[in-house]
C-alpha cells in the first residue's frame, strides 16, 4: 500500500510538471527571444537617431564617435550616403539576432547581437525550472512517505488487532489515529474486544460456578452409590438409591439454575415452599461430612415457615455456607429459623476463629478468601439469594453469622400490592 501511495503521488506530480513545465519552458523561451529581439531593435533605433542628430549639427561620425554612444558593445553597422561604411564592434560569428533603423538623412544602421545570447539565458531558465521541478518531486516524496504511513501504519495497527482478537485477546487497545474512517474501523474493533471480553468472562464464571457448585452434590452422591456397593441389604440399598435419585434431581435442578442464572442472573422461578424441607435436606447431606471430622451440624428456631423462593436456588445457599462453615469454621454448625417483618431469615453460624477483620464484606467478592479457597461459593450464594429477590448478609464476623432473608409474601400477592390502585 506504501509503494502505491508513493507511485501514484509521484505521477500525478510528473503529469503537473509536465504540463506546466513544458508550457513554461515555451513561454519563457518566446518571452526571452522576443526580448532579444527587441533589445536590438531599441538599439538600432537608439543609434540611427545619434547619427541624425550629429548629421543634422554638421558634426563628425565616425566609428570612435559611435563606439562611446554603444551600449553592451553589440555590432553596428552605419551606412551613411556618400561617406564610408562606419562598423562599430566585433562582427558576431554563428545565427545572429539583427535590426535595421533607417534614419532622416538617408543613413542606416543594422545592429546585430549573437543568438547564443539567448541560448544561454534560455539555457540558465530551463535550469532553474528543472531544479524546481526536482524540489518538487522531492517533496511530492516526502510528502507521500509521509502520507503512506500515515494510513498505512494504522491499518498494520487494526490488521494486529483484528488478529490478537481472533487468537482470544479481548483487550481494547482505545487508540486512534486522527483519520475518521480508521477511528471509526479503531472503535468497532474496540466494542466488538469488549463484547468479546464480556462473553469470556461469563463463560469462564460459568465454568467456575458450575465446577464449584457441582462439586460437593457428586461428591455426595458418589458416597451414597459406595455404600450401595459396599452393603447387601436389600432395605439399605433401597434407602440409599432412594437418597441418590434425590440427590440426582438435585444436581440436575443445578445445572439448570446454573445454566438459567448465566443467561440472565434476575431470571428465578420463586414460589412458596416449605422452608424446613430444605433445611433438613440439607442436614442429611452434609452430616455423614461432619461426622467423619468429629462435628455437628444442627438446626433450631422456628419451625413450619413459608418461604417464597426457588427450592434448588435456596438449597444451594445453604449447601454453599454449610460448606464454607466446614472448611473455614470449627465446633457445631447451627442453622436457626427466625422470623423479622415481612421475611423468613436463615442465620448459619459456627463456632470458629469467624471472618477476618480485613476481608469484611469483601467476604462476599469472587477470588476473596480466607484460605487457599476458590472464594466463589460465597458470591454464587449471593447471586443465587438476590436472583429470588432475598438477601445473603454477614450479620457478625466473630463468631461468624450468616444470614439468607427470604420474603414470605407469595408472588401473586406481592404483584398485586406492588400494582398502583386505580380509582
């Protein structure tokens, strides 16, 4: 692209300097031999009327005379009736430039210069043409280089953009050029870089959550298929199978809110359940983990609360700090039911060292942990309350307590109180 901005530059300046350099050198040609010509013709003039008026006062001519009154010593011929030819002069060799005057009292004076005169100062003009042609066509060069990066570097520029977006880096670069239509190109690469980024980090938050929320139901589940093959009572192995079809529709419940929430984290499927079925569900999946580590997990509070909410989405919270109670906390584990306002509330706590007084509630951020953690079960427990429209919240740090608030209004209603009243 360089090599043909500078080609096609360059003979659009060779065709001006042509057309305007060949007029010019003809024009100043004429112009100069015209003024040669006329030059001679002043001087023959000049001469014959020196001789009239000498000849007129009755006073002498002769070539001395004349010589003193010839201006640039050009060669003059004077021919005066009946008197001897006067010559003024060296005789010019080569084409010569000649002019005749005739005078008054008869006489005649031709006067001739040497054509090379003229040659030279055409010569001497059609150097100094092409030296401007030359400074011309030099900086047409420049002038085109420059122009040639100008455009071309910025296109090498969004050429590499345009290939480290294909190769999966979706970083904008926010530069640009000062040429509008390459800054328009510059912020549709940059838009298109941050669309991009935007989808790789929710696939790659969705790949995390999925890993970190599939985690503990599998391992759940592969304990209770041990234990199918490890037992040969029939009752132990229906009881078992019973517990891992549950755990089953619970991982796929998961998968889908997983799945539903990385679409569209708001999107939730809430209806009224009963909030001590998830609870004890969920004591009966992580006690086995706690008994083998000499721990407890317990409930107490109020019982038989109506929650509005998604079951799976709330059974993943608790799942989510009962976990985190386990790796992070020590002593039993207390989940209590209370009732504040319009909301079912959930505390979790323990009887551990608590939340370090420099995460506070950061606790909830992704990559933020205590220990060598993932530190996403807390923020996908978050997410998972807020897209029912309830609440996660540290309550206290030492010991730590955490609390899930759960409206208890049933959808339907809620519409209607939320509807304005129209008299």
């Amino acid at each position: 692209m360089r090599r043909r901005l500078i080609q096609s530059t360059l003979a659009v300046v060779l065709v001006v300097i042509a057309v305007f350099g060949v007029s010019l050198v003809i024009v100043e040609t004429r112009t100069i031999s015209n003024s040669a010509q006329e030059r001679v013709d002043s001087e023959a003039l000049r001469l014959a009327s020196i001789v009239d008026s000498r000849l007129l006062g009755a006073e002498t001519v002769n070539a001395q005379i004349l010589k003193e009154q010839v201006t640039d010593s050009p060669y003059a011929v004077i021919r005066i009736p009946g008197e001897r030819v006067i010559e003024v002069g060296r005789k010019p060799s080569g084409e010569v430039i000649r002019s005749t005057a005739r005078g008054e009292q008869g006489e005649t004076v031709t006067v001739e210069e040497p054509r090379s005169t003229v040659t030279r100062e055409v010569g001497r003009t059609l150097l100094i043409i092409g030296l401007v042609a030359l400074l011309a066509v030099v900086a047409a060069v420049l002038l085109a280089i420059r122009q040639a990066n100008r455009l071309a570097s910025p296109l090498t520029d969004l050429a590499q953009t345009a290939e480290r977006l294909g190769s999966g880096d979706p970083r904008p670069r926010h530069k640009r050029y000062g040429v509008p239509e390459l800054d328009r190109v510059a912020d549709v690469l940059d838009s298109s870089a941050e669309r991009i980024g935007r989808m790789l980090t929710a696939e790659r938050r969705l790949a995390a959550d999925a890993s970190h929320q599939l985690r503990t139901p599998l391992t759940a589940l592969s304990m209770r298929l041990e234990e199918i093959t490890l037992t040969d009572d029939p009752d132990t192995v229906k009881d078992e199978a019973n517990v891992a079809l549950t755990q089953v529709e619970r991982l796929t419940d998961v998968v889908e809110r997983l799945l539903t929430n990385s679409r569209d984290p708001r999107t939730g499927s809430a209806v009224s359940f009963d909030l001590d079925e998830v609870i004890q569900q969920q004591l009966a999946e992580w006690r086995p983990a706690y008994r083998s580590v000499g721990r407890a997990v317990v409930s107490s509070g109020k019982r038989h609360l109506q929650a509005v909410g998604t079951p799976g989405a709330v059974a993943q919270v608790l799942a989510a700090l009962i976990e985190n109670s386990l790796m992070h906390g020590g002593g039993t584990v207390a989940l209590r039911t209370r009732v504040t306002g319009n909301q079912a509330v959930v505390e979790v706590t323990d009887e551990g060292p608590g939340v370090p007084a420099d995460l506070g509630a950061r606790i909830f951020e992704r990559t933020i942990s205590g220990r060598n953690s993932t530190g996403i079960g807390l923020a996908v427990a978050r997410d998972l309350a807020e897209a029912d429209g309830g609440r996660l919240e540290l309550l206290q740090a030492q010991p730590p307590v955490f609390g899930l608030f759960l409206s208890r209004t049933p959808p339907s209603r809620r519409l209607a109180e939320d509807r304005p009243m129209v008299r």
